[in-house]
C-alpha cells in the first residue's frame, strides 16, 4: 500500500518561503514519477511542478523561477517543493501525487496562505 503525508504548510507574509515535503511509503519510490498540485477555493486543481523518475523536472508558467521540486531517493523516500517569493496567489491548499504506470495516489494535502 502507497501512501503519501504531506507537511510543511503554514502561513506566510507576502515574498516569503516554505519548503513543502512529501513522504512517500512503500517499495519503488525511485521508479515514480512525482506531481505536486495545488486548489484554491472554488478553483480546479492545478498542476505546478513534476519530477520524473529520472530526476527532469517542469514547472507551471505561473511558479518558474520561484518553486523547485526536488527528490531524495536515497534516504527519506521523499519529495520537496521549496517555493521563494511567494505571492497571495499561491494560497491554496498543495497536494503531492505519485504515478507508475496506471497506478495514481495522492496525499491529504497541506494549506499554503500567503497573506500580510
């Protein structure tokens, strides 16, 4: 069984930052493929940042050069997203996801608020 916890969240004044974690239980995680997402109030869930399991990443238009999504394979199974300059636009509550073939699982989330 797969099963995804994220932390991290929290409050934060405008042009701060929080480092979002995701540990990831059970065998493979070297061969997922990791997403973290994020939804607002009353929005769609958005896609923000991947990381394949060989380590290439993508980002949303609206985090590039802000967010960084990272990996450690090696020690905690885990999945992080350091977000810098973060903007009342990035509240929203921030889900991880990991994928292998058909396989999908998400974690419970965790509440960003960016607010002054």
């Amino acid at each position: 069984q797969v099963r995804l916890v994220e932390s991290g969240g929290g409050l934060v004044q405008p042009g701060g930052s929080l480092r979002l974690s995701c540990a990831v239980s059970g065998s493979n995680f070297t061969y997922y493929n990791m997403d973290w997402y994020r939804q607002a109030p009353g929005k769609q869930r958005d896609l923000v940042a991947t990381i394949l399991h060989n380590n290439s990443t993508n980002y949303a238009d609206s985090v590039k050069g802000r967010f960084t999504i990272s990996r450690d394979n090696a020690k905690t199974n885990t999945v992080y997203l350091q977000m810098n300059s973060l903007k009342p636009e990035d509240t929203a509550v921030y889900y991880c996801s990991a994928r292998l073939g058909s396989a999908g699982y998400w974690g419970q989330g965790t509440q960003v608020t960016v607010s002054s």
